[in-house]
C-alpha cells in the first residue's frame, strides 16, 4: 500500500524555455530550475495582512461609536 504523499512541489525540476531558430533549424533552448509557485504563499500572505488591515481600518472608523451612540441615547432618553 502505497500512502498518498507527493513529493513533487519543490524538487521536481521545471523545464522553462522557447523554441528558437539557429541556421534553418529549430532548436529548443532553455533550462531547468526551481517552479515558480512560490507566488502563491505571498499572494496568500498578502490576503492575510489585507484582511487584517481592514480589521484595523474598520476599528479605527469606529472609534468614537461608543460615546457618539451613548450620547444619542442620553439625549433622546432626557427629551421631553
């Protein structure tokens, strides 16, 4: 039984190349390296720390809520 693990995300070798023409002939030129999937963690990462920027934008909006909504309850509570 063979567990289902893949070990393939960052060692497997990634071909990156183009299809040139070198004397009437073409030619397949290029090289092997890491994968380029390493964009996806920063994009995540930028979504978390957007996220929690607009927790702390919101808070900031907010911060007069309390005593603004507490003074419209005294207000309309003293009415006659």
């Amino acid at each position: 039984m063979k567990p289902y693990l893949r070990n393939d995300f960052k060692f497997k070798p990634h071909f990156s190349g183009r299809f040139v023409e070198v004397d009437g002939q073409i030619v397949l030129e290029g090289r092997f390296g890491p994968r380029k999937d390493w964009i996806f963690p920063l994009a995540g990462l930028g979504m978390l720390l957007g996220g929690a920027g607009m927790v702390k934008l919101g808070s900031w909006w907010s911060r007069d809520d309390v005593a603004w909504l507490a003074g419209l309850i005294r207000d309309a509570l003293t009415a006659p």
